[in-house]
C-alpha cells in the first residue's frame, strides 16, 4: 500500500529548495507526499529581494481538517522551523496524525554557528521535539548544540564522530543520521546509529554549495526509511543521489543558488536499491 508523509516546512518558489524538492522525491520514490507548509516565499533567502509570509496560524486548522476526516500518515517529517509554535504544532501532529515515523531534521545552523532566528529558547523547544522523534538529522553544529556544547565544536577523527552518533543515540532515543562531517581529506562523513548500532560512511567530496541539497537528502532518506530501509541504508543512497545531482550541477554550471538540477535524477528514485 502507498505510503502517506506529512512534510512540515517552508515553500520557496525559487531555488529548488524547501518543500519543491522534498513533494519531487517523495512522489518519484511511490509515496503520497502531504505538504503543510509552515511558510511561503517567493525564493530561499539567499536570493535577494525574496518576498513571503508565514502561515503558522494557519497550520492548526489544517491539522484539524486532517484529524476530522481520520487521515493517519506512515511518517512525519519536519524541517526548517522559525518559532516555538510551529514546534508545538509538529509534536501535536505526530501525536495526532501519526501511526509510523517522526522524522526530525533539527535545523539549527550550520558551519559552526546557529541561524540568527535561533534563541537559546528556540533551540531547548527542538531539543525536546527531537527527543519525541524517531529520526533525527542534524549535522555537527545542530549535534553539538543538541548535546549541550558550542555549535562551533565538532568531531575530530572517526572515534570522535561515531561516539557523537553514540551519544546523540542514547540522549534522544532516536536513530541518527549525522551528516556532513569533514574527518578526510577529500572525503564527507556520515555517522548513523540506530539500535545502539554506530556506523560511518564515506564519500568522495564535491568542491561546490548548492542550497537545498539538505532537503534533498532528508526527503530521499525519509522516503527510504518509510520503505522499511535501516538508517545506514537509507543513508547511504540518499548521500549518493544527492552527490550525484551536485556533480550534474558543476558540469551544467549556471548560479550556485539556483540550486542543483534534480528533476534529471528523479527516475533513479522509482527503481529499487540494489538495480
């Protein structure tokens, strides 16, 4: 039977980012993809003279219609959150609507320092949404400041990063998915830990940033993990799908912040793992 997700995040026309890529993917991959966005904009916010607005009051009333008509959802995933109600309002969606997975990508900040939206209050309201979430995603500046460190501290070697994934494992209760970790020359990591199972995985690193290649990953592992997948497995194909579309991008070239071409890729999705 068709899987059936409830996306919580932002819309962003331009740039292939935010909910456009993550309703892509999770359709090429077979499942019915059911986006509440938190908020609407014309780009992400790297492009300039961006225009939108927010939708949280908005938000309830869609969890209401969904609750009276007795939808259940195989996954809840959630990604970009700008206030402490819009965390509310996922908690009471999975509590509400969800029969299978909370996935939480804990979008905090990146490259050793938070966003500037993110309070110390806004980051303790996500700590405790992650510790109702069945997966969590963050990379090394959102592990640190979920284990109570500075987002400017990160793991080291190997060692370091899979007793990170450990801790995160044991602190939240959750799968992890560690991700863009720099332990190698030439190499990004990805540290997993699910059932006390602690793992890495490597690939070969592309010299270039596109944005909403987060999303991208997250979707593509929610839609792998919903499919019944291990964190490491769904790990695994959703770093070599995103690679693969930033490698496209490099040889296409254009604006960076446009975002990579995907659409190209998508029938990779539809095919098992091992074709």
């Amino acid at each position: 039977m068709q899987k059936k997700i409830l996306a919580l995040h932002d819309l962003a026309g331009l740039g292939r980012s935010s909910l456009v890529p993550i309703i892509a993917v999770l359709s090429a991959m077979g499942h019915q993809c059911v986006p509440l966005p938190t908020a609407v904009y014309s780009s992400h916010h790297g492009l300039p003279g961006w225009q939108g607005c927010g939708l949280t009051d908005r938000m309830r009333p869609a969890l209401g219609q969904y609750t009276s008509l007795g939808l259940r959802f195989d996954a809840v995933y959630s990604g970009f959150l700008s206030s402490g109600e819009q965390i509310a309002i996922v908690a009471e969606a999975a509590a509400r609507l969800n029969a299978g997975l909370l996935i939480v990508d804990p979008v905090l900040g990146d490259n050793g320092r938070l966003y500037s939206s993110m309070t110390p209050a806004l980051c303790a309201e996500m700590v405790s949404l992650c510790r109702r979430a069945d997966v969590i995603t963050p990379n090394s500046t959102e592990a640190a400041v979920l284990l109570g460190r500075g987002p400017d501290v990160s793991p080291e070697d190997d060692s370091e990063a899979l007793e990170w994934v450990s801790q995160l494992h044991r602190r939240f209760g959750a799968a992890v998915v560690l991700t863009g970790l720099a332990l190698h020359e030439g190499q990004l990591s990805i540290a997993c830990c699910e059932n006390g199972n602690a793992s890495l995985l490597y690939h070969p690193r592309i010299g270039a940033y596109y944005p909403g290649t987060g999303d991208l990953f997250a979707a593509v592992l929610t839609g792998c993990m919903v499919s019944g997948e291990t964190a490491a497995e769904a790990a695994r194909r959703a770093a070599g799908f995103v690679r693969e579309c930033i490698a496209a991008a490099v040889q296409e070239g254009g604006d960076p912040l446009l975002g990579v071409p995907f659409e190209g890729k998508l029938r990779q999705l539809w095919e098992p793992p091992d074709v």
